[in-house]
C-alpha cells in the first residue's frame, strides 16, 4: 500500500516482488490491473475483487479496510491450458466435444469455453482456472487433485496441462511448499518424467 500511496496509484493493482531463500524480497514490477491470479486472493479473503475494482473506478471507497483483511486456509489455482506438454507445451486448439468442469465445495472454475465451442489457435492457450479452497494446504491439494481428476476435456487435436498438472501437485517437494520458480523446469527434466520433456 505504501508503495501505491507513493506513487500515487488508485484502482486495482499488483505489486510483484521475488523473494530469495533468505526470505529477502525483490522489487519486480507493477501490475496496474486486475491479475489472472485474482481468485486465489478472493477465496482467501472473501472479497470480491471485481466489485472493489469497479467500486473505485466509479469514484466510491473500498467497502471494507486493510485491518478488515483476513486471510484464511489454503487456496491453489490450477492453469487449464489447451498445450501439449509432451510437445513442449505446444498449443492444441480444436473443438470441445466433451467441456465438464468440477464442482462442488470449494472449487471454482472460471472459464470462457462450454463444450461445442472451438479453441482458436490465436489467443492465449488458456481455456479455465480452476481455483480450490480447503482449510489448509494438504487438503486443498487433496481437493485441487479431485477436482483436475473430475475436470472432463476433450476434442480432436486437443490436449490439456491436467495430467502434468495431477503429477505436480503429486511431488512432496510441492505439497510441502518447497517449490520455487524453477519447480517445474526441474521435475520436466528428471528422467522419470521425460515423457513431458519435448
């Protein structure tokens, strides 16, 4: 917040920082917009982060106060992207003869896509997010598990990141929380998993 107070920022926004195995946080760069990541925040908090965005672009205060912020349990969000791991993450477009998403407690799913639509190749490849929430880590990787094992797409010349995504969120470096920006680099190229290497 200080930050945006600085510089004199108002709407929604990210500011994106790495942090190092010291726990020291490096500046990296300003989002001024609504990230993809949005729903993780909302099912931690239960604000609705569209609604405040929209609530300042109209010239009206956040309905609530950083004090008000609570965060609670564990929440992941899952990419359900339209590529070929085995390929490279090559795209794999094409027409969704079967689009079923999970539900249930917990699961939110935002997507643009039911099924008889086409996945054009000229966009981001990007067809869902799948976002859980469980009171704590394990059980939201339980949950994000059930719900990409549940998570039904299929379509001539289509494939999706789920069955990496069931084998990531198997690794007990991940469910510990061990993880960094080069997780999945590291785990595509182990030799036991070359089958997602290109």
């Amino acid at each position: 917040m200080a930050g945006a107070r600085h510089v004199g920022y108002t709407g929604a926004g990210t500011m994106e920082f790495l942090v190092g195995p010291g726990g020291e946080a490096t500046f990296m760069e300003i989002n001024a917009r609504i990230q993809v990541e949005h729903p993780v925040t909302e099912m931690l908090t239960g604000v609705d982060l569209v609604r405040e965005q929209i609530r300042v672009a109209a010239g009206e205060r956040l309905s609530f106060t950083q004090e008000q912020v609570r965060l609670t349990g564990a929440a992941i969000e899952c990419r359900v992207n339209a590529e070929d791991p085995a390929a490279g993450f090559r795209p794999a477009p094409g027409r969704l003869a079967v689009f079923r998403p999970p539900g249930g407690p917990g699961v939110r799913v935002d997507s643009g896509f039911a099924q008889g639509d086409a996945i054009p190749p000229d966009y981001d490849s990007m067809i869902a997010k799948l976002v859980v929430w469980a009171p704590t880590r394990q059980e939201a990787v339980a949950r994000a598990d059930r719900a990409l094992a549940e998570f039904a797409v299929e379509g001539p010349g289509v494939a999706t990141t789920i069955p990496l995504l069931r084998e990531l969120l198997a690794q007990p470096r991940f469910a510990a929380g061990e993880h960094s920006t080069g997780f999945v680099e590291s785990f595509m190229i182990k030799e036991e998993t070359m089958r997602w290497s290109a």
